[in-house]
C-alpha cells in the first residue's frame, strides 16, 4: 500500500474497524516516512463467472439495473432494490467461493425478487429462465398461487397481488 500523499511503501494500522454492513474493514493507517494518516478499505473480492468465460467483479449496482428493468411501473422503491441487492450478495458470499457462476447469481435474485414483488418476479424469470411460451407463463403462475396458499395467514399478500 503505497501512501497516497509521498508514495511510501510503509504504513502501520492506527485504527481498524468493520463497515456499517459487516462486508468490508475500514483501516486508518499511518505513513512511516511523511505522518500522515489516510484510510483503507479492505473487502473479500467476489468475481462472476460470464457466460463468454470473461471474469468481473460481483456489482451490486448491476443486480439493482437488472432488476429495476423487470419493476418498472411496479411499487418498488430504490431502498428495496438495495435490500434486494445486499441479499443476494450475502447469499452468492456464502456460497464461500471467490468466484461465482453467472447463472448462479440470477437464481440467487429469483427467491427475492418474488417476496418483493410477483409481477416483477414474473417479469425477470421469464427473460432468465427463457420462457417461450403461455404455459411457461401459466406454470410460473399457478407456483406462485400454490405458494401463496402455503404461506401463513400472517403472510399473505392481497388478493390482486398478482
């Protein structure tokens, strides 16, 4: 780590402290050559696996455009799309594998997305799971309707819900 202020290459931690999230450490360090102080942040990297074979680093930003695309028009606030996008980063972490399939993180959006909106849900898994057809929609339906009639009564969403 090089000092950003004289460019030393030797600093010693002041200070380590974790993030709001839990997902990254906050270091304040010192340069040994110049005094100053700057800060770091340390985070495990999370790479997904595309299709092409290329690697790039897990974005919570593009799960949230992808499926902003699949709630537009719909109830869905942008504090949503960040629980929903946090989620699904904790749940391709756990996994406990420094690189991740690209299919495995759109599973990994499907389970969410369909507790946060059905529509949305229906939206998204017809393009991710390449529906073809009416009875591909039908089917995605009438799960989701045999879901819904498994839930506790506490649970259930409106009538016109989906």
């Amino acid at each position: 780590m090089y000092c950003p202020y004289c460019r030393h290459t030797d600093s010693r931690v002041v200070d380590s402290r974790l993030t709001d999230d839990g997902t990254a450490i906050r270091r304040r360090r010192q340069c040994s050559a110049c005094g100053r102080r700057f800060t770091t942040a340390e985070t495990a990297s999370l790479n997904v696996l595309k299709r092409s074979g290329a690697a790039e680093p897990f974005s919570r930003t593009k799960v949230i455009n992808g499926v902003r695309k699949a709630c537009q028009g719909r109830p869905v606030t942008d504090d949503d799309l960040a629980m929903l996008a946090q989620e699904v980063e904790e749940a391709v972490r756990s996994s406990g594998s420094a690189e991740i399939d690209a299919h495995q993180v759109g599973l990994a959006i499907l389970a969410p997305l369909q507790r946060l909106d059905e529509v949305a849900y229906l939206r998204f898994a017809s393009v991710y799971q390449d529906f073809e057809s009416l009875e591909d929609f039908e089917l995605a339906i009438d799960t989701l309707r045999r879901e819904r009639e498994t839930r506790p009564v506490g649970k259930q969403r409106p009538l016109g819900a989906i």
